[in-house]
C-alpha cells in the first residue's frame, strides 16, 4: 500500500527473508522513484522488474539469493544512475564483466565470494579495472585471498581509492605495500585481511599514503605493535569497516547546518545547559579527523575554540588538521598558539620541531624536542627525532642515549634499531 503512493525512495528488505517473490515485484513496480534498496534474497525474475520499473536507483545491497549475471546484467542496462553495489554473495567473474561493461560512473563496490569453485579471479578484477574507473571506494571478500599480481592490477587502476578492503595472501609483502601506497596515495581506510603475520617493517611502507587515517590489520598485531604503527603512520586502528560506515559520516552541509542550530538554539534560553560544551565539539571534531573528513573537523575544532580560546589541546589538533590538509604555514600558527597557552604540550612542541628541522632550523627544533622530553621523558617521538638530527649534525655518540631509550620504551618502533646501528658505526669509525 505504501509503495503504490508512488513516493518510496528508500527500501530495506533485508530483514523480510520470507517475503514471496511476487510482493517484492509488486513493491518494485510501483516504486519509480526509488532510490537506494537493501535486499535479502532477490531472484533474476526481482532483478528485471527493478530493472523494468526503478530508473531512478541509484544504490543496491544484496545479502544472498538465487539471482545470476544476466539479473546483474538488465539491472545494471537499465539503472544508469546507480553508483554503489554491494553483493554479499557468491560473486562470479560473469556478475563482474556485467558491472565493468555498463557501470562507468560506480564509486562503491563491495562483493564477497566464499566458493573456490565460482569465486571471482583477476580476469573479473581486471574487468572492474577497466570498465569502472571512478571507483573510490573497494571492498573484495574472497576465500582465496588476492595475489601480488590481483593487488597490483588495483593499485595501477585505481589511483583515486579512499577505501580499500582486500585479503592478502603469504606472498604479499612490503613492497607490495610501498607499490599499493605509492600509486594509491589517497588512500584514507585501508583494512588488510592477511594470512601470514605482516612485520611492522612490511606495514611501514604505508607511510607513503600521506591521508591515510584509519588502518585495520587482521593478522595478529600486538597491543604494542599497534600503539607503535598508529604513532609511526598517525593512524587509528581498528574494525572501521561496517555496512554503512560511509553513509553514517554527515556532510558538511549537515554539520553545519547542525552547529547553526545548535547555536541558534542557545541564543533561545537564559540557562547555560543549551549551550554545546566545547568538549563535545572537540571530541567530535577528533573523530572525524580521524575518519579523514579534516574539512568538517576543521569546523568543529573551531567551534571549540570560540568557547575556550586557550585550550592548548584544541590548538594542538587543528594544528594536525591543517598540516594534514597540506597547509604548513598555518599548522605552524597554531602549534605556536598552543606552546603560548601550554609551554609543555607535547604534540606541539613535536610537531613544531618537525617543521623546524624541515625548514633547516636545527637549534631551535632541538630546543622543541628537550622541551618534549623533559615535559614526558617517556616520549619515543621526541627521542627519536632529537637523536635523527643529533646523528645528521655528526653528533653520534650524543644520539646513541636517544636511540636506546626509544628502543627501551618501544622495543618495535620504526627505524629505531637501524638508527642506533648506524650512530654506533660511524661513533666507532670517527675513534
């Protein structure tokens, strides 16, 4: 009855895993204007009357089902608008050389495939690789995990991914990774099912997806190892990945829009409680920069500021955001407007350093890196990049304490081991 008023943009039937057939064809052909549709089990037969009937679809999930490529086929002929398919099921090449040949314009597709018999294989990703070449956002389910050679047909063909989900096998190694991370470098989530257990130096290479934000390992990393890549790549990690992780992110508009009427709402009652705390607006502004949407966090993180103008950890954070958007000379602004209300913030004075150092200003970068390591003695960063420029400077034997004490402190933190190696040869060869 619903769909016969003809306004229907959104369906989710993938809960309804009883419904006959012929109700969810009825559903679809009264359903012009549908939009997004969430199915359980549809049939070839389902497939051709929303082929037939919804012009205007635009996203299809799919649980199961008994549908083959030449359902995938007429859907995808005849929804020219759709831009996100995710197959929870038993994806074959046959349903990927449909979805290559007519979804030019696709930006999300998720398949999963369980069968080693029917399972997609290179030849359906290469045809994915070169029918949709706006894809953003990718994420293979496969038993058989992808290959060096399946990793690098991606990498080469999609250089505009954000969201990358894959399943490695025991083959794949750093320099896969420095591949994947150097053609794919905008990348922000990346999630790496692997069947061997990655070494921290294989997951360093990653360092070159400079927007990379969120990062999942599903191979045994350590509470350690995980603390150590998330402070090397200034990642978070974690399961991020979920059914509608994407579609849970606010635009900008929306954020706005809410901000506006939450400070609109203020101005309508006497009583303090109708004010947004700042806190709130930092930690949402801390989350989305950790999601990557720096813009939008950008704009919480002033928000917050506007409320409390010297919090030095708010200061700090928009000083990340913009050096993570590319903007150095104005994350510099802010990391001094941080160390002017708190002297001792250590991602600050780190931070700080790092762009002292860049620019050739050694002596006050080692200033910025004592000042870190007297505030928290215990700061493997501070440590590290004190001793990287102690060591440029030919002062060696001044590094080698630095070096020790990040080791001491992260047995496992990148490039500890070698720097302390070479500090102690070239100490040795200037005797």
């Amino acid at each position: 009855a619903i769909a016969k008023g003809g306004q229907l943009t959104y369906l989710n039937l993938t809960s309804c895993c009883n419904i006959p057939s012929d109700t969810v064809e009825d559903i679809a052909s009264h359903s012009r204007k549908i939009k997004v549709l969430f199915f359980w089990s549809p049939s070839d037969k389902v497939l051709h009357t929303i082929a037939k009937n919804c012009p205007e679809l635009e996203k299809l999930s799919v649980e199961a089902g008994n549908y083959t490529y030449e359902g995938i086929r007429e859907l995808v002929m005849c929804c020219k608008k759709i831009f996100s398919i995710i197959l929870r099921h038993s994806t074959d090449d046959a349903m990927l050389n449909e979805i290559g040949s007519y979804c030019p314009n696709l930006r999300k597709l998720e398949i999963s495939s369980y069968s080693k018999d029917t399972a997609f294989t290179e030849k359906g990703i290469q045809k994915i690789a070169a029918g949709c070449p706006q894809l953003t956002d990718l994420r293979l389910n496969r038993q058989n995990p992808l290959s060096n050679v399946e990793i690098g047909v991606i990498a080469t063909n999609h250089p505009q991914l954000h969201t990358l989900h894959v399943p490695i096998d025991d083959k794949v190694t750093g320099l896969t990774l420095d591949d994947l991370a150097t053609k794919c470098a905008s990348l922000k989530k990346l999630r790496l099912d692997s069947l061997r257990r990655l070494s921290i130096k294989d997951i360093s290479y990653l360092k070159f997806c400079k927007q990379l934000t969120n990062l999942c390992i599903n191979n045994g990393l350590s509470d350690t190892e995980r603390d150590i890549l998330k402070s090397y790549l200034n990642v978070s990690m974690g399961d991020f990945f979920s059914s509608s992780d994407l579609e849970s992110i606010p635009t900008e508009e929306e954020s706005v829009n809410e901000i506006q009427h939450a400070s609109s709402s203020s101005s309508s009652f006497s009583s303090s409680s109708s004010i947004v705390p700042p806190e709130n607006y930092f930690r949402i502004g801390q989350q989305l920069y950790l999601q990557g949407n720096h813009a939008l966090a950008h704009i919480h993180l002033e928000k917050a500021l506007e409320q409390n103008p010297a919090d030095s950890k708010t200061l700090s954070l928009i000083g990340l955001v913009l050096d993570a958007q590319g903007n150095q000379k104005e994350a510099r602004k802010y990391y001094q407007r941080a160390l002017d209300q708190n002297p001792t913030d250590i991602s600050a004075l780190t931070s700080q350093g790092m762009h002292l150092h860049m620019e050739g200003a050694t002596a006050e970068a080692k200033t910025h890196f004592e000042k870190a390591i007297t505030a928290d003695p215990n700061c493997s960063i501070a440590h590290f990049q004190l001793g990287t420029l102690l060591q440029q400077e030919g002062s060696f034997a001044a590094a080698i304490p630095h070096f020790e004490k990040v080791l001491a402190i992260d047995t496992l933190f990148p490039g500890a081991k070698e720097a302390l190696l070479a500090s102690q040869l070239m100490n040795l060869g200037k005797r």
